[in-house]
C-alpha cells in the first residue's frame, strides 16, 4: 500500500453512496445471492449487515453508482472466490 498527501481540490464532483449490492457466494464461488441495500447510514452498516448474513459465503459489497444513463458497481470490499 502507498498512502501520500493529496489535494482535496482535484475533486470536481462527489456523491453521496446510496445504494449498495451484496453478493454472497459459496465457497467455491459457484452459486450467489444477491441483495441491493437501501436506505442505509453508511458503508459500516452495509459492512456489518454482510457480516451478519453471510453465514458461511464470502460476501462481496459494491456501491452503485448511477451516471447519466448508465448504471455500474465500484467494488469496495470483498470478492469472488476462485472456482476450485
């Protein structure tokens, strides 16, 4: 990891984080569920759902973001497993 200094006005736009997906996935990343999360304070209680549920899958947690008129995820923890 790298962590240095920045400046604050090289940000031209931000947005508030919405809308969230957890994937849960087997263990052999196989099989997943997926839940969209509304409604939600912050990632800490996305983060804290997802451990919650998970049981034992391995969650991964994408925010949505919407453009225009497109929609995409930005992953921000997890992933899928590898295929055995």
């Amino acid at each position: 990891m790298d962590a240095k200094p920045i400046d604050q006005r090289d940000i031209e736009n931000e947005w508030d984080a919405d809308i969230y997906r957890v994937y849960f996935w087997t263990a052999d990343g196989g099989g997943c569920e997926e839940h969209e999360l509304t409604g939600v304070q912050d990632v800490h209680e996305v983060l804290a759902w997802a451990a919650t549920n998970a049981g034992d899958r391995v969650p991964e947690i994408f925010v949505r973001h919407d453009h225009s008129q497109e929609h995409g995820l930005i992953r921000i923890a997890g992933g899928r497993p590898s295929a055995a």
